[in-house]
C-alpha cells in the first residue's frame, strides 16, 4: 500500500549525454511517459521502460483489491479475506466490489433479488449450447456464451451509461453459471435445468448443474460459496488485465468479460486446478509422490497448484480453502486424491527445490478437490473459477471506465527485426 514517505523525486543521470532528471514519485511509482523526456538527440523518441509480462509495471491506480505477496496479505475494499470467508457471501462480496461499501440489509436483499431475476438465459442461448459437440469444453462454450450475450444485449454497448451499464454488469454475475450448466448438463447429454429465483446463488449452481432434485447438504453450499468468495478478485491477474485491455477499446462488457474468459481458460491461469486433478491422477498413489517430486525438480514436470507470481510467502486463500476441504470430506468421505495432494504438499514444501523459490501451494491446490468431491468433473472447474471471477472483472471493468487517465490500451515495443529491405519475387527466393 502507498504511503506518503514512498512519495518524493527520483534525479537521474544519463551517462550518454551527462543531463540530470527529476522525476515526481507518487505512491512509490514514477510515471513511465516522463522517461520519454530522456533522450539524446531531437529525433529521439526519448527513453521506455522494457517490462516483457508486464512484471514491474502498474497499469492503473485501482481501489478494489489490495495482495501484499511478501506478507501473504489479501483484501477486498480493506476487508480481509479470512473475515469475508468467515462471515460473508458471495453475492455480499460480489456488491462490495462493485459498488465500493458493504451493502445495507435492504441493498443486499435487492441486489439478492436482481441477481437471482437475472439467472435465466435467453433460449437462444441453449439453443447453441446444443448445437455444441457433446464433448465441447465447457469454457470454450461459456466464452462464446458471453459473445452471444453481447448480440442479445445491444444497448450493453452504452458504457457510460446507467441503467445499462449495471444491466450488464448484474447479468454477468447471474448468468454466468447458468450457461456454465448449461453446457455442463450438454456435455452429459442431458436438458438445462432452470434457475429457481427463490434459491440463494450457490444452491442454484449446484442444482443447475445436478438437477431440480438434489437437494445439498448445507454444509457444501457454504463451502462453495466461501470458494467463490476467494476467487472473487486478485486485481491485476492475467484476465482481470484482459477485461481492462479489451474493455478500454470500448467495447461492451460482455465482449470484454469474454476475453477475460478466454484467458481464464489457459493452463496457467485458471486452468491449473483442472491441471492439479490431472496431475494427481498421474502420480496415482502415495508412494509414486518422491518420484514425482524428483521429476519436478529435473524440470520433467511443473508441481501444478504450486507458485504464483505475487505470493512468494504463501497463498492466504490456501490456508482458507484447505479448512473448506476438510468440512467438505466430513459430508462426501475423504477422497483418495486428497492423500496424495497431501503427501506431495508436505515432501514439497521440506524440499530444498521448493523452499528456495518460495513455491507454496496456491490456491487452486485444494479447490479441484473441493469441486471434485462436490462432483463436479474436471472440465467444469474453470467455470466454476469464471464465476467467482466474475464481480472482480465487472468490478474492475467499471473502475477502468470511471478513470478519466485510461485510454485504449496499447504497448509499446522494442523492434529487433530486419531493417528496411526491398522485396524480392517469389522466383527469385
Ligand atoms: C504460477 C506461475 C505461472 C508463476 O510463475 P512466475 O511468477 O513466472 O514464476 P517463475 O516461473 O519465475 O518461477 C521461479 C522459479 O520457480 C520454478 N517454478 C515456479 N513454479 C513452479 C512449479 N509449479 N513447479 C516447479 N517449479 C516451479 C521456476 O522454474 C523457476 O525456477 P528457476 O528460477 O530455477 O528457473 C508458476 O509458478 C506456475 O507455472 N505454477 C504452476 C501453475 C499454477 O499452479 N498456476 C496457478 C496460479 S494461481
């Protein structure tokens, strides 16, 4: 967090022409367009920062979430997440990240009710999940679900607008896991099951997805639910930037969201709890764990469900899920991955390969679990992260749109290409 004593000047010397600069520090960043004030000759372009996976570089100033990785810190509007998980739900959180505060008791009991007024999708929408393959990955259908919301939600293109833009924003978080199940209940051949408006948010998941019948046990909708509440937001993660970037050319926010599910479903990303169960898989049983282990450390393998950019301490939503997980196995039985999620968790983290890059399991280690002993196969555990990504990406969509500093998003680059050259005739190569 900034404080004032990381605000000052920074004076800079340019060894190639002996010129001194100043530059303002305000909360302990330099504004990198001030660089380009730093040039050797007229028709220099002046100096740029190269800053390849963007890892020393803040692209906004964002009031939402606040991760200190050294100290294993997490907060939604300076609320620790160990007190919302304890305390809070997921639509409650969701509220507080969009709209800044927590809810009154009659502002949640509407947003309650808007959202749960918003679950049902077009029929349109199942009409193309159906035209899907049986087999057809249900993110890559939940990505082009959002696509088709933008065609059926015209006036979403209105960004500076309310209604409309709340409109959006509210349908995101509703109508997520409807196609979610949607496809899901597509991939086992079976019709949608519509959402209830009577039910809470996390209920209607799991009975959209296994049917009008099936009644939870109460204990697993609140582990659910607290699972949503710490996938919420992570400000700046690869597809919360990539609703920022694809939002700032102006697009409505479901095309924006849409990206922002195509990152998602990358393998380093949201896809490594999927990853996880795989691995598990394949080390199949306790004992195989060592050999799995020196596989890693030969860079046979990635231990998947380890590491993460910012936290090089630990992960504070492991610590919280990992408690989820064993309310979870006290209703559905232990789950014999679970043994050897646990076996490769402690060998990890006393090995010497681990401990000096501060690899500890994040927070997808134990959530593939939870879902798996939920019953919900591997395929759907990215869309079960897309929704509780949900708020945070509306959320810090809408921020980006309110920042009179945003513009197009738009990189620079260093060129290390051929130099002018002059085109030669496919004969001649
Ligand atoms: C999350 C992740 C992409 C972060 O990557 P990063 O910040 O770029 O970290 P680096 O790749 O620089 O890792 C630093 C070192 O640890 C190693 N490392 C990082 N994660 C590792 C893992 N899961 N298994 C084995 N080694 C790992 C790297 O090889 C590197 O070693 P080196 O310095 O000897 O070359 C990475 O840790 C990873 O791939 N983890 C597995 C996937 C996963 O769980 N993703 C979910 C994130 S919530």
């Amino acid at each position: 967090m900034s404080t004032e004593a990381q605000d000052g000047t920074l004076t800079v010397t340019d060894n190639r022409t002996g010129q001194t600069y100043e530059f303002a520090i305000t909360d302990g960043t330099i504004r990198a367009t001030e660089l380009r004030n730093i040039r050797v000759s007229d028709d220099d372009f002046g100096l740029m920062t190269y800053d390849p996976a963007f890892m020393n570089t803040a692209s906004c100033r964002s009031a939402i979430t606040y991760l200190d990785g050294d100290n294993g810190v997490l907060r939604y509007r300076g609320y620790p997440i160990e007190q919302l998980a304890e305390k809070s739900t997921f639509l409650e959180v969701a509220w507080l990240l969009i709209h800044g505060e927590l809810p009154t008791a009659a502002e949640l009991t509407q947003f309650t009710k808007d959202i749960a007024d918003r679950m049902s999708v077009d029929p349109s929408v199942e009409a193309a999940v159906k035209a899907y393959r049986k087999d057809a990955h249900p993110m890559g259908v939940l990505e082009a679900g959002f696509g088709q919301l933008s065609t059926l939600y015209p006036e979403a293109k209105e960004i500076e607008s309310d209604p409309e833009r709340m409109d959006a924003l509210y349908n995101t978080i509703a109508k997520m896991p409807t196609i979610g199940g949607v496809a899901f209940r597509h991939n086992q051949g079976k019709d949608s099951v519509a959402p209830d408006p009577s039910l809470d948010y996390s209920t209607n998941i799991l009975k959209m997805f296994f049917g009008a019948d099936y009644e939870p046990d109460p204990r697993l909708v609140r582990a659910l639910d607290i699972l949503l509440i710490l996938h919420a937001d992570h400000e700046q993660n690869c597809s919360t930037s990539t609703v920022r970037s694809v939002g700032s050319s102006q697009v409505d926010p479901y095309s924006a969201v849409a990206a922002g599910i195509a990152a998602l479903y990358g393998p380093l990303h949201g896809g490594a709890n999927e990853a996880v169960l795989v691995m598990l898989r394949e080390i199949g049983s306790k004992e195989n764990v060592p050999e799995f282990v020196e596989k890693v450390k030969n860079r046979e393998a990635l231990l998947m469900g380890f590491g993460h950019r910012v936290y090089k301490n630990y992960d504070p939503r492991a610590t919280i899920i990992k408690k989820a997980c064993d309310d979870v196995f006290e209703v559905t039985g232990v789950n014999p991955l679970l043994e050897i999620a646990v076996e490769l968790e402690s060998v990890a983290l006393n090995d010497e390969f681990f401990i000096q890059r501060k690899l500890y399991p994040n927070v997808d280690f134990y959530s593939g679990l939870i879902y798996e002993a939920l019953g919900i196969p591997s395929e759907m555990f990215t869309v079960m992260f897309a929704i509780g990504r949900a708020p945070g990406w509306v959320a810090q969509w809408l921020e980006m749109i309110n920042d009179k500093e945003q513009k197009i998003s738009r990189p620079r680059q260093v060129y290390v290409g051929p130099d002018e050259r002059d085109y030669v005739d496919v004969g001649s190569r």
